[in-house]
C-alpha cells in the first residue's frame, strides 16, 4: 500500500442482518396496552399513544395541574379519610377515651379531628397506653398534613403569572416596502413588564434526501426583540426578506404544510420583581394577507395616552384603511 492510499471503514462489517437484530422491533410486534391520553398544548390537541407514563407518579405535578375545585376536594377527601382511618382505630382500642362512649365512631371521629388539630378542649383525652400512642401517631400526621397543605396552597398562590392579551390573528402586509408579518400584545395590567423580550419560532415540516419526515423550528427575527418597558401594547413586526423562512411562501403552502407560528414573551413584573412569562401559537388559518391591525393607541392633547382595547383585535383591508 503506498502512502497515499488509505482504507474505508467498512460501516456494515459488525452490523448484524435486519433479521437478526436483538433489539428491532417492527410495528406489529409493539405493545398495545397503554391506553390512549388525550391532552391540550395551546390550540392544538394531542393524542398520544404508547406512553406508560402514570400521573400518580408525579403527584407534586399533578397538584399543580389541578383546578382549585378539584384541589380543595381533594383535600378534603384527603383530610375526612384520616379521619375515619384514626377514629376506627380509637374505636378497636375500646374504652379508651374519657367522656366518650365506647365503641362510639361519632365520638371516636370529633376526638381524631380535635387531636389532628392539636385544639385540646379537653372534654375527650386519651386514658390508655394504646390511645396515647395512636394520639402521637396521629398528632405527627397531623403536622406533615398541614405543613404540606400549606406549602402546596403557597407555592400555588405565589407563581407568577403575566396577563398579556395577544392578538386573535397576525397580519402579513407590507412595511416600508417589504411584506411583513405582524401580530401585537398588550400589557393587561397597570404596570411595567421590565426587560421584556420575545421569541418568534416558525413550525413547518421538512422532508430530508434520506426521507427522514420531521417538524422542523425556525427563528423569525423581528425587527424588535426587546423593549426596556412593556407598558401598553407592542407591535411585533418580522420583514419578510430573502433570508425568511417565510420568503416565497403563500397563504395556500402556509396551509398545507400545517405552519405554526409559536411566541414566547418573558420578562421582569415590576410589582412583585419576578420573571414573568406568557407565549401564544397562531396556526396559518390566523394569519390574515393583505390586512392592517387598526390603531388602537391614542395620544391626547395633555400627554395622556388612550388605548382601546375594543379594536385590539380588528383588522382592515388595505384599501379601505382610512387616515
């Protein structure tokens, strides 16, 4: 072999026949006994099929993903169920308790609820060994209870939450001679959103030579990404240049291809000093060609500005925008 020969490493020598593969499995050989779970990301509804994943297995995850409703009946399930568990012990234990009718559940329950609460009226105590030990047990239950409760009911209250309104719908329409894409967003509340900036990302599918079919996420670049304050509302523009994913493409393959167009919008509340965030999906049925949002901020005579949230969503068409 001379010295500029060199050998090609053979990729398939140790790859064992499709045959013969330990670990492949084709379609017809995958389980089919996880149930189906139907959820929402946005707009779009997912079904998703073959995860075993068990939502009692984030249970800390599921608390948060609770209505209050629901929240609330829980533990209150929870709590009457301790309850129950403990006064049928008291009840096994006999005469037990002092004042208390033996064998009485009634009397068994209000005492587990006066124990588990540490009130102490002192009308029904423990008068054997047996009561005084389920008495700790209890009280010691009793406190993980509350603590966690507390905690969960804090933790719920204090996450921040932004409340920016998105328009219904984007625009495409032309800005300074070049087709734009616009959508805007106001701050709801009578504050500043400190740092705030925003992500635009584009979904659309892409087909590789290897025919490899994916969903791929493109960034749109706007001409404004961030703003120092976030007061009232916020036009959010992307130039439709040569260098756009969107360049060349119409209303018809927006359509087709199923394109999504995903904001992100995160920064610093002003009244509680912590990262807020917010996001928004516009699917391309939500994107208007041709169209122009109608002005919705007013300066008055004094300085003062005016916005009117009842055109926050409308748009016009080109030719009929009135100055």
């Amino acid at each position: 072999m001379s010295a500029h020969e060199t050998t090609q490493p053979n990729l398939h020598a140790d790859a064992p026949p499709n045959n013969m593969s330990a670990s492949s499995q084709t379609r017809d050989d995958r389980p089919d006994v996880v149930p189906e779970r139907i959820f929402s990301l946005g707009s779009m509804r997912v079904i998703e099929r073959g995860n075993a994943f068990v939502p009692h297995g984030d249970f800390y995850y599921l608390l948060f993903t609770l209505s209050w409703w629901r929240l609330f009946g829980l533990l209150t399930v929870g709590y009457v169920l301790l309850n129950i568990v403990f006064a049928g012990i008291y009840v096994l234990g006999g005469d037990c308790i002092a004042n208390a009718q033996p064998g009485s559940f009634r009397d068994a329950f209000f005492f587990s609820v006066q124990t588990m609460a540490t009130i102490g009226y002192g009308a029904m105590y423990p008068t054997t060994a047996y009561s005084n030990f389920w008495v700790v047990v209890e009280v010691f239950v009793g406190l993980l209870a509350v603590a966690m409760a507390t905690g969960l009911m804090f933790a719920r209250f204090s996450r921040p939450h932004a409340r920016v309104l998105f328009s219904n719908v984007a625009v495409i329409c032309p800005f300074n001679g070049v087709p734009t894409l616009m959508f805007r967003a106001a701050n709801q509340r009578s504050n500043l959103v400190l740092e705030a900036q925003v992500n635009v990302t584009i979904l659309l599918p892409e087909v590789t030579p290897e025919g490899h079919s994916l969903r791929r996420l493109y960034d749109l670049k706007l001409v404004r990404s961030q703003t120092p304050t976030f007061a009232l509302s916020w036009m959010m523009m992307h130039p439709i240049t040569p260098d756009s994913p969107l360049y060349g493409l119409t209303a018809t393959d927006l359509y087709e291809q199923d394109a999504r167009i995903i904001i992100t919008l995160m920064g610093l509340d002003e009244t509680v000093s912590q990262t807020v965030h917010s996001r928004h999906t516009y699917e391309a049925r939500q994107i208007l060609w041709n169209m122009k949002f109608v002005d919705v901020l007013e300066v008055l005579p004094g300085g003062d500005r005016v916005i009117d949230y009842r055109d926050f969503h409308t748009v016009v068409g080109l030719d009929d925008y009135v100055l």
